[in-house]
C-alpha cells in the first residue's frame, strides 16, 4: 500500500503564483495604511448538498475534458483574494497591485487549478465529485482524484452563492495541505504588507517576514516539482531556515518530491516530520496512512481510514484503502467485504476490482473469482484478457471453477446470453 496518497500540487499553484506576484509587487509598494474590510456579500438562497454536487460534477467533468473556459467561471479568484486579505491593513498601492498582479499572471498563463491538473488529467487520472457536504459550516464538495499510477488525492472546494446568483468555488481544501489555500496566501500577503511597509513588523508574527527573503524558493519548489526533478525540490528544502521549514508550502513540496524518489526510508521520514511538526493537523491521517503501513503498523493504519470516513463521509475508495490494511492485518473475509461494498457503491471502480481479485485468488476463492471476472466483463464491457494480466492466474485456470469459467466463456453466446452492462 506504500504511495497510496498523493499529495495535489494543484492545491497550492495558486499560492506559488502568489508568491511571485508579492515578491514584485513588495519592491515598489508605498503609501500609507488602510483597512482591508471584506467587501459586503449579498445573501442568496443556501446551497444545498445536492446542488454543492451538482457544481462539483460539472467542475470534476470540466476538468476532466481539459476545459479551461470552464475551470475558470467556476472559480471565484476575487473571493479567494478577498479572503486572504482580509482585515489586513496595507498601502493602497500595495492591494491594488496584488490584486491586478495576480489577475494578469493568470491571464498569461492559464488558471492555476487547470494548470496544475492538466498533467495529471492527460496521464489518466480519474476525477470523481463524491459528495456534496457542510464543511465548517460551509457548503462544499468533495474531490478525489486516482492518478494513474496509484494513489489518491482528496480536496474540499469550498463554494458560496456570488452576488449574481451563481454558484462559484471561492476556496480550495487539499486534504494533504490541511488548510485552506486562502490561509496560506493569507501569510505570504502579510509578508508582503511588513515589507512594504515596515512600520508594520512589529504588529506581525515574525515567523511572516523569512517568506519575502526565501519566496522565490517557493517559486522554484513549484517548478521542480512539476518537472519531475525531486532531488532539486529536496535540497531546495533543506535549505531553508528552520522556521520556514514549518511552512505548509515547503513541506507539501517536499513531500510530493519525497514521494516521487522512490527511497522509503526518506518518504517515511518525511512523514514522521510532518507529523512532529503539525500534531492534530488534518492532513497527518491521510499522510500517515502510508507511514504506518511502512512501520507495520496496520492498527494504527485503520483507525486513520476510521477517521477519514468522519471527515470526508461516504467515499467508495475509502473503503478500498480500508481493505488493503484489513489484508495487512490477515483478515481476507473482512477485506473481501470492504471490496464488495467499494464496488457495490461505485461499479465502476476499477481499484475496488484490481484488490479483490487479488485477494480472492489469494484465498483460492476460486467460485467467487469467476463471478467477479464475469462482473468485471460486463461492466467494462470488454474481455477479461484485455483488461487484465492473467498470467499469474495458473491455479485458478487448473481448477475446476476456472477450466468450468474458461468452456462457458469460450462458447458462441446469443444475445440473451451476452452479459448486460
């Protein structure tokens, strides 16, 4: 089970951009101070959960199809903007250029949640709105995304009803960053505030003011990590001063390049930091997850999934990482069933598949293994030899189930006997 989270670089492209839009603007911003009060909202109706899915699917199908015109009225960058500064007092000039700073890079460049899904999307990823839910009193909806090469990621986009009626996401959960987007950008605007004007230093955190010396390492994390150079995210990382190393935008990079180097030792102590140094956090069960698979320790394995099914409610993929750590506890009936009820909720789930085949036919399960090949044929709606490497299939071909399985598929089937999907 070892890589089964991933983390979503998406959920912090937004706050590299960010990053370089403060780093410009701090070096020319002056005037004098002003209150930064959120701007009045006009109340509409309440968002249901049914609606909160109901963006969702468009949003996952928009994403899914690569369209950025899409992807880019669903999102409310102005109300992200105005979250993160809000209530912070900065020179006019400063807001102003922060404001149209980040506008233009996006408009160079491209929405940064597309930017940042597209490669992921054109590897294969899934991409699934599972629910409408209340997220601290917020309606939301929940994302996860299956990358092709294993894994998951969940996000939570925070949505609100926009003066126009409209249904829009206006902030952005990654369950592997553990707060909000409009949080992180919250300390790298404050930064900038205290550089540009210094006045403001003393009323700041002084943990704020390293972010404008070390921003453009932000700005180069980003860019390793999407060009696959790992090693480089890492040193950058090491780097850096001990306080920023607390930083959630440093350490969810260096996360996902600790991931990609294929060292466990190194991915497991990544882990264990992000741990020591964020106790309680809500991104350490879903990173922990995979730590406590590499210190087999499955217990404490099951009672993070225990958690994630509090947090983000009824998934079916959930259920599939529920059966991977029951088959590490040696419990193959319980797995089997986490398995059944995975593709019981989702048929097309193609992981839930991939796990009880392989537990059934651990078990020599050989009757339900026959069922579940017919099942998947029917679903897929293709062979069972074109979906799935059987080579290691042997004993279940010289059993009588398999040999009964491979004469009965074998035959012509007329159209009453073809399976139905």
């Amino acid at each position: 089970m070892s890589g089964t989270v991933r983390t979503a670089a998406w959920a912090l492209a937004t706050v590299w951009v960010v990053a370089t839009v403060v780093g410009i603007v701090v070096s020319g911003s002056s005037g004098r101070l002003q209150d930064g009060p959120p701007k009045p909202i006009v109340k509409g109706p309440p968002i249901s959960q049914a609606e909160a899915l109901e963006f969702g699917e468009g949003l996952a199908d928009a994403l899914a199809r690569l369209d950025a015109k899409a992807v880019e009225e669903a999102i409310d960058l102005n109300a992200l903007m105005e979250a993160a500064s809000e209530g912070v007092k900065a020179p006019p000039r400063f807001r102003e250029e922060f404001y149209r700073g980040t506008r233009n890079a996006l408009e160079r460049n491209g929405h940064t949640i597309f930017i940042e899904f597209r490669p992921v999307v054109e590897a294969g990823a899934v991409l699934r709105a599972t629910q409408g839910i209340e997220w601290e009193g917020r309606p939301a909806f929940v994302l996860r995304v299956l990358p092709a090469d294993g894994g998951v990621a969940y996000s939570v986009f925070i949505l609100d009803r926009r003066p126009d009626g409209r249904i829009r996401a206006v902030d952005h959960y990654s369950l592997a960053v553990g707060e909000p987007t409009s949080q992180v950008i919250r300390r790298l605007y404050q930064a900038g505030v205290a550089q540009a004007n210094r006045g403001l230093l003393d009323r700041l955190m002084g943990k704020e003011q390293p972010l404008i010396k070390h921003m453009d390492d932000t700005v180069r994390m980003a860019a390793a990590n999407r060009e696959g150079r790992s090693q480089e995210v890492l040193t950058i990382y090491d780097a850096l001063p001990e306080e920023l190393k607390n930083e959630k935008i440093f350490q969810v990079g260096r996360f996902n390049a600790a991931q990609k180097i294929g060292d466990e030792a190194k991915y497991l102590e990544v882990i264990q930091d992000f741990a020591r140094r964020f106790p309680g956090d809500p991104a350490c069960d879903l990173l922990l997850l995979d730590g406590y698979v590499l210190m087999n320790q499955p217990e404490k394995a099951l009672e993070c999934v225990d958690r994630l099914e509090k947090v983000l409610g009824k998934d079916a993929y959930l259920k599939v990482l529920r059966g991977g750590v029951l088959t590490l506890l040696k419990r193959p009936d319980d797995a089997i069933a986490a398995y059944r009820a995975a593709i019981a909720e989702e048929p097309d789930l193609w992981p839930a598949y991939d796990a009880l085949l392989v537990v059934t036919l651990e078990q020599k399960q050989f009757e339900e293994l026959a069922k579940l090949l017919d099942s998947l044929e029917s679903q897929f709606e293709e062979d069972a030899f074109d979906l799935l490497n059987l080579d290691g299939f042997t004993e279940f071909f010289d059993s009588p189930e398999g040999k009964a399985w491979t004469e009965k598929r074998d035959k012509p089937k007329s159209d009453d006997e073809a399976p139905k999907p």
